[in-house]
C-alpha cells in the first residue's frame, strides 16, 4: 500500500508542477569521487577537473534543506559513488520522504536507509568484471542478493546487450525487485568505439523488445520506455532535462547527469518521461517507486 500511495504523490506533484510550477524532482552528486572506473562511465568523460575533497556534511545539509524548502520530495542522488558518503545518503533521509540512488554496490549502504537503490550490473560475472574491475560482481551479490530495495540497473552497449536475458535471470535468482536500463550515451562531441551507430541501435531496441516479451514481470521497462530509445534525439523535449533540478557536487546548476549528446540519448530517467506516463503502467510505477 505504502509503494501505491508513493505513486499516485508522485502524480499529484507532477500534476501540481503544471498548474502552479513547482518542480519537486531534483538530481544532485553527492561526491566526485568513486572506487571504480568503469570503461563506460559519462562522469570521467570529458572533464579534467574534479571536486576530489569531499564537502563537510553542515554544505550538505544546508542544500538539502533548501530544496526541501522549494518544494523537493523526490531527489535522486548520484556520482561519482554515493555511498562513499552514506554519512550524506542517511542526511538526507531525514529530510526527504522519497530517495533513490544510484551505486555500483561494492559499498554497502545501510538497511536503516529504506529508500530505492538502482545497483550497476553490466552482463553475466566475466562480461560485468570486464567492464567493472576484477571482483565487482561477487561484491554486488555479496552486499545486496535477496535486498528488495535493488533494482539492478544495466548500461547496455554493442558489446553486451546480448546479456540483458542473462542479466534478469540473475536478478530473478537474487531476489531483486527487477532490472532496468541505460543505452550508452555518449558525452558532447564524444565518438569512440563505444558509440551506437543507428544499425546497433536497431539491434539493440530489438533485443529489448525480446526480452521483455519473455520477462514482462521483471524487466521493467515499458514499451513506452523502449519506444524513446527507439528514437534517441530528444533535445528540447526531455522531462527529466527540462522539469528535474540538477546540480553538481558544488551544488552548480546543470542540465542532467552530465555533458550528455542529447541528438543520441539513452537516459534512463529520460525515457520514464512524464510521470503521468506511468499512469499506463501502474505496477511497473510501484515496483520502480
């Protein structure tokens, strides 16, 4: 009940920001730094310099009590690796009702912190270390098997997308509340071998469409979610860029994650659109809330 009430907040808020302009999602970096350097990562792409010294948690708090007093319920907090400072993570669980984070789940972050964790699993234990570092994968299930706070969350690109099957029986096996994902998206003026040419993409879209033919439960994205994939140029007309406020570890303003290219787009959070948009997709909602 209590995930049912949390969704249909969510579309009253979304409801209360058209009419009165109140935007009441924000995306924030709790830290620069991270233990990992995954070979796909947007954060070390095109940048030179980082925040390295951590902020004390009196900057924290003051940040997040503004954005509470604006009006912020939902916040999504990112990295660099967040829970390097879950001394920050359980901050801000005394200030906002409704958190999610995304890790790549080789630091535990505490069961007292009962809020939405998208933990990073990129392919079966060889495919994800690979891309990973040696040993993540045994830490991810070591923290977190049979958590139901985890949504493992996959960045798909040309070289693993064929693992997404494997990547939600490994969820099923785990005990994890499902699997989303991420298509690769490249940083402003980035081209490098990771790149998605528009035949990839094709491929791609249809192995998504594949598997959640044959997980409809426990893949959550919808055909709604897929759908934006499908079409990855969506400047000017992206919710979660426009409608969502972000801001860097020095609490800068910013327009989404990064130096995203959004003309090749495979944001997650982009492709849920307009919240109102669940409201086709009410159990994918809950479980995602």
């Amino acid at each position: 009940m209590k995930k049912i009430y949390i969704f249909f907040y969510l579309v009253f808020l979304e409801l209360k920001r058209i009419v009165f302009g109140v935007k009441y999602f924000a995306e924030v970096d709790v830290t620069d730094n991270c233990n990992l350097r995954c070979k796909h990562c947007y954060h070390f792409h095109g940048k030179d310099d980082f925040k390295t010294k951590e902020l004390p948690l009196e900057v924290w708090k003051k940040g997040f009590n503004e954005l509470h007093k604006k009006g912020v319920r939902f916040i999504l907090l990112v990295g660099g690796e967040p829970a390097l400072r879950n001394d920050v993570l359980m901050l801000a669980d005394k200030i906002f009702p409704f958190i999610y984070v995304t890790t790549n789940g080789t630091i535990k972050i505490p069961k007292e912190f009962n809020h939405r964790l998208f933990v990073s699993l990129d392919g079966t234990q060889e495919r994800n270390d690979s891309i990973r570092g040696k040993g993540v994968f045994s830490k991810v299930m070591k923290n977190y098997s049979g958590d139901k706070r985890v949504v493992i969350n996959m960045t798909i690109t040309q070289d693993n997308y064929k693992e997404l099957g494997d990547v939600v029986k490994i969820a099923k096996e785990n005990d994890f509340r499902g699997v989303v994902c991420n298509i690769y998206t490249p940083t402003i003026g980035e081209r490098n071998h990771l790149f998605i040419e528009k035949e990839k993409r094709k491929l791609i879209i249809n192995e998504l469409k594949r598997v959640k033919s044959e997980y409809p439960n426990h893949f959550l994205l919808t055909k709604s979610m897929i759908k934006w994939y499908e079409f990855p140029k969506h400047v000017g007309f992206c919710h979660w860029g426009d409608e969502v406020l972000h801001f860097d570890v020095s609490w800068n303003k910013r327009r989404c994650f990064a130096n995203a290219d959004c003309s090749n787009c495979g944001c997650l959070a982009g492709s849920v659109q307009n919240p109102l948009k669940l409201l086709r997709y009410p159990i994918v909602g809950v479980k995602l809330i």
